[in-house]
C-alpha cells in the first residue's frame, strides 16, 4: 500500500539563470534607451530647424514689404547731411511708405529703416522722422540669427550688378538723381544652418 504525503516539488531558476536575464534586460533597456535618445535628439533638431525656417521666412516677409514699398523720398541724417531715398553701403537704408498709424498720431505714414549684420544677427533699424535731429535713436528689432555674411546687390538700368547704391561712377555725383531706384535688390545670406541663401526684391518703378 503506497502512501500519498500531498507534498509537490517546486523548481525555481538557479542564480545563472537570473544572471543571463538580468544581462539580457541590460542590454534591450541600454538599446531602447539608446534609441529615445536618439528620437529625442532628432525631434529636437527639427524643432531648432522648423523655428530657424520660420524666423528666416519672417524676414523675407519684413524686408519684401519695406522694399517693395519705397518711395523716393531723400532725408537728413543726424549731421545734416542729405541722403538718397535708398543707399547701400556698409548699411542699407530706404524710406519707406505705408506706415501704419493706427492711434492718429501727427506723424508722417513714411519711414526711414535700415539693415544690418551685427554679431550673425540680422537687424532692422526704424526711424520715428526722416529727417533726423543729433538724438534720434532709431528702434532695434533683431531678425535672424545665426547669419554668418550678408551682401546686397543693386541692379541698374542697364542691365549691370552694382555693389553699391547709389552707384559710383567716374566724375559723377551719386546724389545727382536721387529719384532712381535700382530694378532690383539682391540680399544674399549665408545661413549656419541652411547655407547660402539668394533673395531677390523688386523696387516700384
């Protein structure tokens, strides 16, 4: 007669075992982990570029609609000293027309701006008047970031690329006609990010 004790054998894993699992766990949680990192990373670049786009493409809309708006307006610098409506040298100046004046203030709805490249920041200079006193600051509206060079060309007439404006020419007086607008305002820029970039505005005629 056999006798049953009711008692049951009970296996469990063996410290090798638990080892080889625990490694295996290390290594798909170091991989995954690997991997989130590397979303993560990705995701934040395309942020960093898409708002870098978007800065670029408010610019181009700031810049087209001052440009395409000037009008051949010449003013008085803070010397005194008389100025054609658009000049391009180390910095570009226009005046500009349109002028918003939502409050009805006495002021005139033409406006002087410029731009400029300061420390790979484009920047946009306003004047509150045209012709300007020794203490008229202009207003400072930095644009775009991360700009390594910024040149402007100005094309004439005839047909030929001027690098600046008005342009100079033997024996003649750059303020002589100071009413002509060049055909077209070549800005090109070169990015950190997006490399060289060519943007060509047209002048009313």
């Amino acid at each position: 007669m056999r006798l049953n004790c009711g008692c049951t054998s009970h296996e469990g894993f063996t410290l090798l075992e638990l080892l080889v699992a625990l490694a295996i766990f290390s290594l798909i949680a170091v991989m995954a982990y690997g991997g989130l990192e590397t979303v993560l990373k990705q995701r934040a670049l395309t942020e960093e570029n898409a708002e870098s786009l978007a800065e670029l493409q408010k610019t181009y809309l700031v810049m087209q609609r001052d440009i395409e708006q000037a009008v051949p307006r010449a003013i008085r610098d803070e010397f005194g000293d008389r100025q054609a409506p658009l000049i391009g040298t180390t910095l570009f100046q226009l005046t500009r027309g349109g002028w918003n004046n939502p409050a009805n203030q006495p002021r005139s709805t033409l406006q002087r701006v410029g731009y400029s490249l300061e420390d790979r920041q484009l920047i946009r200079y306003a004047w509150l008047v045209l012709d300007r006193a020794q203490d008229s600051a202009p207003t400072r509206q930095p644009l775009a970031a991360d700009i390594e060079t910024m040149q402007v060309r100005y094309l004439d007439d005839t047909g030929d690329w001027q690098e600046q404006w008005p342009p100079l020419q033997a024996g003649s007086n750059p303020l002589a006609n100071p009413t002509d607008f060049p055909r077209a305002v070549e800005m090109t820029l070169e990015h950190a990010r997006f490399g060289t970039l060519t943007w060509l505005f047209q002048l009313p005629r």
